[in-house]
C-alpha cells in the first residue's frame, strides 16, 4: 500500500505562487529551519521551513504516486457506510480470507490467530502463487479473481473490497436547461398569488420560452415529460403540494444561514406577541361568546413566561402594558398549585434559598424581572406612543422584528402551538387552528368565561410549561442535558449572579394610560365619569403641564378598572386614588367597554337613563336576574340563555379547576369535589314558595366568574 507521507529535503519540489521551485539548502537558525528556494530562472529566495509546508501560497509536487484529495474514489467512511448488514458481513469475511493469504492468520497478526491457524495451504512467507491457487480452490473462484481482491486490498484496504459504486446522477429527464430555468422563474412568479394547476404554469413556461429565445429554438419537453419536471422542481420551490400560505412562508425564508440573539442572562431579551386563541370564550358582560386574544411576555433565554393577559378580540396597548408590568410585579400564585410550580415573593430560585421555610406567602406565579430590550413585532399596539413611552421611562429598548418574519420570535411562537397542542385542544369550545379542522358548532360546548380561560392558562403554564424539558433549552457544555424553564432560570442566575428586580412599587402607575383632564369644582370628568377624593388640588391652581388642553392635568386611568383613576401631586411626587362617584354601586372592577354597554342598554329600556341606573341593570344582567331560591336562578339563567340564543353553564356546575377536560390538561387525574346539580323542568315555579333559608345563597355567587 503506498504512504501518504513525501520526504522533504534537498531536491524536493514545490509550487509557490504558481511557480515550480526546488528546495536547494536546508539551514537550522535560532528563529527555526530554514530553506533555500531556486526556480527555473534560477532566482533564489529564502523561507520558513513553517511557511513552506502550512501556507497556502505553497504546494508539494509529490514525486510518487500515493493518496490524495483529488483523487475520484471515495474515501473508506463513505464506501463503507453505503453497505448494508449482508454487504458488509461479505465484505469482513472476503477481507479476512485475504489477510489470511498475505499473513496466513485471518487476523492478520500471530498475536490474535485462531487455533487452526496458519493452515497448510497458507504457510507465512511462502511463495504467494500456490496460496492464491489454494484461495481460489477454497472459495470458488479464479485465480486472477483473488488476486484483484488483494491489489484493492493493498490500495484501499477493506473498502476496497466493497462492491464498487458510481455517485448517482442528477436524475432529470434530458430536458434543455433553459426550459427548467424558465419553468422556476414562472413557479417563482406564483409565490404570493393563487396556486396556479401544473397545466397552467407548463403552457406559461412554453409561451416564455418562445418568446424570449424563438420558435423552434429551445426543444419543447413531451406533456409527462414536463409534468417530471415540475415535480422535481417542487423541491426547489414548493408550489403545488403544500398550502398557500406555507409556500409563501418557504419562499420568505433567508437566503444565506439562519441566525438568531443569542442571551447571556435572564431579563437580557423579553419576546412579547398577541395571538387569537382557537377556543371560543363567554363574555359575562354580554352574554355573548368571543373570540379571546392572548398576549404573551417571555423570557428568551429561559423560556419563562413572565406575563400573560386574555382580552376579547381588539387587544390595546394598555393591555401590552399590563402584560409588561407582570414581569415587574408577577399576579399572585394559585392557592392549590404545587409547591415545584410557585416562584418565591423576590424571584430567586428554590435552589439558591438558604432557607425556603424563610418565604412567606403563596408565593408568585412567574419569576420577577426587568428586561433589558424587548422584541415585539409591527402591530398597532407595540408600536404605539403609550408603550414606547413606558418603555423609554423604564430604559427598556425596543427592538421590532422582521416584517412578517415569525422566526424572529421563535420560542414564543412555539409556546403558542404548544399551548394550543397541550391545552386548548382538550378544552371545551376548541374550534381547531383553521376552517378545516373546525367541529360541527364548537360554540355550543364553550362555557369558560374569560377571566376562568385565563385563569385556567396561567396555571398550565405554571404547572406543565415552565416545569418541563424543552429540547431547545441546552448548556453549550452539557449538549446532552435538557432543562425546564425553571431550571434555565436558576443556570442563569448562576452565570450571571444577580437579577434586576423594580426599585419602587408606584412604577405601575406609569403603564397606565394618561388623560388630561382639567379639575372642576365638583372633581374630574372622564368618559361622563366625575372622579374625586384627597390630594386633588384645588380648581382655581393654574396647572405647570403644558397639556393638551388648556389647564390641564396628567390623570393615569385602566381601561380594565373605571371605577377609580390615579394622580400625582407635581410638588410632594405623591400619588392619590380618586373614586368615581358611582363606585360604590359597581362593588367590583368594572371596564370601559362593559359601562359603554350598560349605558347601551340603560338608554335602549328607560327615558332619561344615567350611571348608577345603568350600572344597576348591567349587574343584574351580568348576575342573570339572581333571586333568593335555586328556582329563580334557574329560571332567568333559561330566560338568559333565550335571549342569547346560546347555551350556558348550568347553576351549581362545578369549579373550573374541578372540571374533568381541565384536571386532565394539568395532569390532574383526581376528580374535584362537585354536587349534583338537579336539571331545571317545568315545575320550577313550585319552588318559589321555598324562600325561607336561601337568603345567604347568592352571597358569594359572584366569585364564579
């Protein structure tokens, strides 16, 4: 077998800088071996024995034939690796049969022969013709066979007894190049329109073709023919197989290698998206189902969701806002969630504890933290004063995603078809991500209202989300080891040893939305609201704020809660509550879109209609016309229901964390505690007269919903 390795010394020739040179003088100095260069010229030039054998400006003119990169055969790992389980037991045993020959152990050393061995036939060192005859007779072939085995054995070893092999052809019909070019560039032209039949872009294609080179120019393909073609165009440019919009999201994908942020910490890159969820939703407002949207805030580097909040459809900046504060100041833990699923009130992990019986409280739902730089897309809503404003107040930059590019939020993105895998789909009112998937009347089975979906989501992503292993979460040093959210977190505290935390609770107030108000005698007046209360200055003190409207006030207001809004004093830097005067008949959070209806409704049923009338009625809509007995709620929840067209939870069903579909995507196997609740019938008005003792029955009647 020839070597791979060349001497080199005084005669060797090399080509540098594409001149043939030879090595005339070899020196040793004290900055290393040197050696003397002469060309066909006769020029001689002096280099680095280092420069000449690793730089590529030289080359060695080996002066034996041997190995090299050039050569057409492959190389043994790819030979071998083509052979299948029989191919390659043939190929060790015809190797074995030929070591045999050579050596006359199968082995091919003495140290490891067999006990047989040598044979007779295959004494080591004897003359090779009498032992290729004895092969041959052995195993049934010629002699000039056996002797090729040996010469492909000296000069590729085992691999070259594999079965030889040529590289399979690009296995394309003999069809002109510039047909094919011109029949991508016609596929190209269809990514963002309508898919077109393989007819059409095949007479398109013959068309452009004749025009632009001529007829009789360019050979037409038979119609099977062109029908391969398109298929193995497919490939290169999906068209026709796939859907639309996957063909449009092929087509958009970067040309060059993908790349993507890579964080160091926790809190250095916050994902945040709004997507539409694929389950029906109940608004108790107007007893009408919904469609809910889900805003999401994520922790890139440990997939820790820090924020979510479900709005109906028309999600608002305000409600960004929220979902950002939550990585500020994190909602309040479950009171039945596991222990492995709560955060500590201060966000550092279990594991960094000295003592975790130290922490008081239930604990929180998500870890706390202030992101650095927050990637959001184009929507409205990112993009909008309100939140650029809250985030420049904060130093938090803003960074925008690629136009209509879903990779630049990759991991939340698949947070939300997890979600959708793992939850929503065992979830009652699931309608399925597109028209095709959708049920007969997915509407018909919803009965989550949207503060329970809510409620129902974040303890998923407590529970199953941030306690399991993601294959995407890895320790370059540990590539082997998956880790959970959780885990991701607590490597990343201790990488970076500390986490940014809000210095000051009041920050909150800022990521409400401002109103500029002036102040009147009887208080302020927001949206026909009047507000009022301590700390309010004064209706003759000029304003310092060069407001909108003339002497005007900076008044911070949550669309989610009109029943009190928020000042602070210019000079004491205090901040003050002021209570709207119809507050104490709402006894609960009430929204803007929720008084914008009673007032709708207010306006539609009396003559001269005002705040506390119409707030009245929406609550005694909301609460379904609540009486004393089981039996009056029965029936206006089925005078309800008629109005809505629409089915309802039964009265008295059980809890949402008791439900069967959701204690099952939670991994709760353990049913719930629930009473039977008896069915309504026509007899219902027989129980009005039970009225004594079910005073206290609606007491708490609201805390369902």
């Amino acid at each position: 077998m020839s070597g791979a390795g060349a001497r080199v010394g005084v005669g060797t020739r090399f080509r540098y800088d594409g001149e043939s040179v030879e090595v005339v003088e070899m020196t040793t100095t004290t900055a290393g071996n040197e050696v003397v260069l002469k060309d066909g010229q006769g020029h001689v030039r002096r280099l680095t024995l280092k420069e000449l054998l690793f730089s590529d400006r030289a080359q060695l003119i080996p002066e034996q034939t041997g190995p090299s990169a050039g050569d057409i055969d492959q190389i043994a790992s790819v030979v071998l690796g083509q052979l299948r389980g029989e191919e390659r037991q043939r190929v060790l045993e015809r190797a074995e049969h030929v070591r045999e020959v050579l050596t006359g152990y199968r082995s091919g050393s003495p140290e490891l022969a067999r006990e047989d061995e040598p044979r007779p036939q295959f004494p080591p060192g004897g003359l090779a013709e009498p032992k290729y005859a004895a092969k041959a007779q052995e195993l049934g072939v010629s002699v000039r066979t056996v002797k090729q085995w040996i010469a492909d054995f000296r000069r590729h070893g085992e691999a070259g007894l594999a079965p030889k092999r040529r590289l399979q052809e690009h296995a394309r019909p003999s069809t002109d190049d510039r047909w094919v070019e011109t029949a991508l560039e016609v596929m190209v032209e269809h990514a963002d329109q309508s898919r077109p039949s393989r007819t059409l872009v095949i007479e398109r294609t013959r068309a452009r073709v004749i025009a632009r080179f001529g007829p009789d120019v360019v050979p037409q393909p038979s119609r099977a023919t062109a029908f391969r073609i398109l298929t193995e165009l497919e490939g290169r440019h999906p068209l026709f197989r796939l859907s639309t919009k996957r063909n449009r999201d092929i087509a958009e994908r970067p040309q060059g290698p993908y790349g993507k942020l890579r964080p160091a910490r926790p809190g250095e890159y916050l994902l945040m998206d709004t997507t539409r969820l694929d389950v029906f939703a109940f608004d108790p407002l107007t007893l009408r189902w919904v469609q809910a949207e889900l805003t999401v805030a994520m922790d890139w580097y440990s997939r820790c969701v820090t924020g979510l909040r479900l709005t109906p459809v028309s999600t608002k900046a305000v409600d960004v806002s929220a979902v950002l504060y939550q990585a500020f100041r994190p909602r309040s833990a479950g009171r039945n969630w596991p222990r492995h699923a709560v955060w500590p009130d201060h966000g550092v992990p279990r594991t960094v504890l000295v003592d975790v019986g130290a922490v008081e409280g239930p604990g929180l739902a998500s870890p706390p933290l202030v992101p650095e730089t927050l990637v959001v897309d184009h929507g409205r809503v990112y993009v909008s004063e309100h939140l650029t404003s809250v985030c420049r107040r904060m130093g938090i930059s803003i960074q925008p995603a690629r136009l209509r590019t879903g990779r630049d939020k990759g991991p939340l993105e698949r947070y939300f078809r997890t979600l959708r895998e793992g939850l929503l789909e065992a979830l009652p009112g699931y309608k399925g991500p597109d028209i095709h998937t959708r049920g007969e009347s997915p509407e018909g089975e919803a009965f989550f209202f949207l503060d329970e979906l809510e409620a129902i989501i974040r303890e998923w992503t407590a529970v199953v989300h941030h306690c399991r292993p993601h294959s995407g979460l890895v320790d370059p040093g540990l590539p082997g080891l998956r880790m959970s959210p959780a885990q991701m977190f607590e490597h990343g505290m201790a990488r970076a040893g500390y986490i940014e935390v809000p210095r000051d609770r009041d920050l909150a107030y800022e990521f409400l939305k401002t109103e500029w108000r002036t102040i009147q005698h009887y208080g302020v007046e927001i949206g026909r609201r009047r507000y009022h209360g301590p700390g309010l200055p004064s209706p003759g003190i000029r304003s310092p704020y060069d407001s909108p409207v003339k002497n005007g006030w900076p008044f911070q207001v949550d669309p989610d809660d009109v029943s009190r809004i928020y000042f602070r004093d210019p000079t004491s830097r205090v901040w003050h509550t002021l209570t709207w005067e119809h507050a104490a008949s709402a006894q609960m959070p009430l929204s803007e879109d929720a008084l914008a209806f009673a007032r709708k409704l207010a306006a539609a049923k009396y003559r001269y209609p005002d705040d506390r009338l119409a707030v009245s009625d929406l609550l005694e809509r909301w609460n379904l016309g609540l009486g004393a007995t089981r039996a009056e709620r029965r029936m206006a929840l089925r005078i309800s229901r008629e109005q809505a067209a629409l089915d309802l939870p039964a009265p008295g069903a059980a809890t949402v964390a008791s439900l069967a579909s959701v204690r099952t995507a939670l991994g709760r196997d353990e049913p719930g505690p629930s009473e039977p609740e008896a069915e309504a019938g026509d007899d219902d008005a027989a129980d009005l007269e039970d009225f004594a003792g079910e005073g206290d029955f609606y007491a708490d009647a609201l805390e369902d919903v």
